[in-house]
C-alpha cells in the first residue's frame, strides 16, 4: 500500500502529486485493473465445441483445396 507522510508548509495538492507518483510506482492500480478485466475460463462445453469448430473448418478448406477452388497459402 502507497502511503506519505505530509510535510511541515506543504500543500495539500503537493501531497496529492507524490500521493499519486507513489501509487503509479507501486504498480496498484495496474494490479487492480488486471484483477477487475480478468476473463474466466472456457467451459468444457465451449472448448469441445470450439475445437469441433476448428477441426470442421480446416476440413473444409482441405477440401476446397483440392478441388482447386483456393490456393495453398501455407
């Protein structure tokens, strides 16, 4: 936790500045937006689906391929 003391005749937004440059360096509100966008892990439902998805498409472009209809590009 970031944390000042204020100094004898310093402003309060004096204060507030190192306040800040404090928190920025410690790296807190970094840590708390990574904690607040974290995704939660797939299902393994959606992942059997997604791979279904993936395999049925690479078929299809195998296929596509070598009826001639698109080029090889890997």
């Amino acid at each position: 936790m970031a944390e000042i003391k204020r100094h004898e005749n310093e402003t309060t937004p004096s204060a507030l500045r190192r306040f800040t440059k404090r928190v920025q360096q410690a790296g807190v509100l970094s840590r708390a937006r990574k904690i607040q966008f974290k995704s939660r892990k797939l299902s393994d439902y959606k992942k059997r689906k997604n791979a279904l998805r993936r395999i049925a498409r690479r078929k299809e472009i195998e296929k596509l391929q070598k009826l001639g209809k698109i080029n090889k590009e890997r």
